[in-house]
C-alpha cells in the first residue's frame, strides 16, 4: 500500500546542505507561488499537501476536491503508472497574484517520484508521460552545465511561466541536478528567490542547454581526474585494507584531490597560463568526476 511520502524541503542555494549542486548538468526550473500538493495511487486516488494526506474534511485550499471530485486527467494517468507519486504546485493566490487568469485553481507537476525505490525521475524521463496524459507541468527554463552563481542570477528574471505580459517575473527559480547527492547522501534540490515577482522559453520549444565548461575548474577536472588517477587511488587502499568498502569514499576523494594538486599543479600552471583557481570549487568538481568515472562505488 502506497502511503503519504513528506516532499523534501527545498533549500537555499549556498548553504551546506546543497553544496556543489551547480556542478554538472542542473535543470533551472520556475518557481510558483502557490500551495505544494502530491498525488499518489492507494487502492483510487489519493491527496496530500507537502506535509501530510489531505482529506474532504481536512482539505488544503480545496486540493483534495479538486483531485478527488474533479473530472481530469490525473485518475488516467495513475491508474496507469501506479507506482509514480506526483508532485506539484496547486496554484491558489497566496504572495505574488500577477499570474494569468487561466493558470489559477490549477495542479503543475514539478518532480515525479517512482514509489519503489523512493528516486526522483529525470525530468527527460518523466514529461513525456504527463504530456501523453495532457497534464500541466512546470518545464525547465534551461539546462545549465556548471553554473556559476551569475549564471543563476540571470536566470531569475527568465521566469515568466504563467505571468501575466508585462507584469515582471516569478517568485525565483530551482535548481535540480538529477546525478546530485549532498555530503550527507540526500538528494536534495535548491531554490534562489528574487523581490523582483519574462514565458522566454515554452513548452514546445524545449530547454536551451548553456555550457560553462570554460570555467578554470573545470578544465582541469576534465583534463586531469582521469580515471586511471581514480583507480590509482582506489586500488592503493583496497589493497592497505583488503578489500573496498564504501566508508573508504571520502579518502578516496582526499586521495585523488591530493594527487590533482601535488602531482599536476605546475602542468595545470603553465598549460593554462597562470589561471585563478579557487580550490574549493575545484574539490567538489573533482568530486562530482570521480563519481562520474567510477559509479559503481557511489
């Protein structure tokens, strides 16, 4: 039986619990400002709102009866793919009342969770099925590859999805990295919000990858966290402690960065011209390569 699941909180972008997120391919989503609501299967349709099951008499500004009595899509959709849970934003005035007067009273899908394994599904997974099932969902602004804090700033007067033409921007943006897991092994995504509340980039004409690749870091993760410097690693100390065991990731990931910058530091000087590097940005994206060449051990 399918019972209620609490949605993540969604956390500020530069605080611990989402470091290093903006580090490979990030999906920037719009942000809406209504109500968090989450549909799932359970013997017929069930409702929640972020934190608990809503029922007829102890609604969330008549979501549930809108999911429960309405004549939509939603029951289709589920009794096909019992196994996803929903969810989205039921857009009800709360803060920012510049949407268009057709997006109101209305459920936009912003994550699809696949109940069996409790995972987040890719937004290029999940999309097709809602848009098969003529579902409103809330599509990605663009796709980002490791963006820079500027980048995102950019990105928050891009969201215009639903509001109204010429009455500003939305609420913020957030941003989900689908291969991102925080240092505490949660997959959490991260939001920025703007006090300045343009629908740049529709549905139909999908997301615009931006690549930031130039950035210093990156080129030398990319050059230089080779997986022949992982396996290195990784073989030194699963032969000092006979065998591998997933507790030795985090010397695995001091080891490599040490090697990078003890071994590679005067090549990676001289090749790109005396670069400014910050070395902690430089750690987490070596981080995130490590785990790209060798998964299995993630």
């Amino acid at each position: 039986m399918a019972e209620f699941v609490k949605y993540q909180h969604i956390e500020r972008f530069g605080n611990d619990e989402v470091q290093g997120i903006e580090f490979g391919g990030c999906h920037i989503f719009p942000k809406i400002d209504g109500t968090n609501g989450s549909v799932w299967w359970n013997d017929g349709i069930r409702a929640g709102s972020r934190t608990r099951e809503c029922t007829l008499g102890k609604d969330n500004a008549g979501f549930c009866n809108w999911v429960i009595n309405g004549k939509h899509k939603l029951y289709e959709y589920l009794e096909i793919h019992k196994n996803h849970r929903l969810f989205g934003e039921w857009l009800v005035p709360h803060s920012l009342l510049t949407y268009r007067e057709d997006a109101w009273r209305r459920f936009y899908v912003f994550d699809v969770m696949a109940d069996e394994s409790g995972t987040y599904l890719p937004y290029e997974i999940y999309h097709p099925h809602l848009e098969y099932f003529g579902l409103d969902y809330i599509p990605p602004i663009c796709i980002i590859n490791n963006a820079t804090y500027n980048n995102l700033l950019h990105e928050l007067d891009n969201n215009v999805f639903l509001i109204q033409e010429g009455r500003g921007c939305g609420e913020g943006i957030v941003i989900k990295n689908y291969g991102y897991v925080n240092r505490f092994g949660r997959t959490v995504w991260a939001k920025m919000v703007t006090n300045v509340f343009k629908e740049k980039h529709a549905k139909a004409m999908g997301a615009t990858v931006k690549n930031m690749k130039e950035m210093a870091e990156a080129v030398i993760c990319e050059e230089y966290v080779t997986k022949h410097l992982v396996d290195k690693s990784y073989s030194k100390i699963a032969n000092e402690m006979n065998g591998w065991n997933s507790k030795y990731i985090p010397r695995l990931f001091g080891m490599v960065f040490y090697d990078l910058v003890n071994e590679e530091i005067w090549n990676i000087v001289k090749k790109l011209k005396n670069p400014t590097i910050n070395f902690k940005t430089l750690n987490s994206l070596a981080i995130f390569k490590i785990k790209e060449l060798r998964p299995e051990l993630f």
